[in-house]
C-alpha cells in the first residue's frame, strides 16, 4: 500500500518518474524506477498483480531488477 511501481520507457521518462517520485514521497509513498524492455511501452505488458501477494509476469522480459523487487514486497 505505500509503494508504487513506474515503469520507465517511451511513455514515462525519468523527468516524469523524479515529479511523480516526488509527489508520493510527500504522501508517504515510495516509488520505484523500473526501466521498461524493448518491445514493451508499458508496465502492465510485463507484470499484472493479480492478488494481494500473487503476480503473472512476461517471463521473457521482466527484469532480475523487477524480480527482485517484487520478492521483496512478498510477491511470488
């Protein structure tokens, strides 16, 4: 509930994620930067939470960065 994902890439670019970072950390909020794999625009075009602690992924091309950071927010 206090941590937000942002996907990186052609349709959010780091100025963006810094604004967006920015306004959360104010509501006590942490976003993390995941950088986005060619061929994807989106987040939700690599992972989709589908529970409170389970997710499908795109195996192919999430990232061990993404990987990791999911594990430690106790998602399998």
């Amino acid at each position: 509930p206090h941590t937000v994902l942002c996907g990186l890439g052609n349709r959010t670019n780091r100025q963006a994620y810094l604004q967006l970072k920015q306004v959360l950390a104010a509501q006590g909020v942490q976003c993390i930067a995941v950088p986005m794999p060619k061929g994807v625009q989106h987040l939700l075009g690599v992972v989709q939470i589908v529970d409170q602690d389970l997710v499908i992924l795109r195996e192919q091309k999430v990232s061990s960065r993404l990987l990791g950071v999911l594990k430690r927010h106790g998602f399998r």
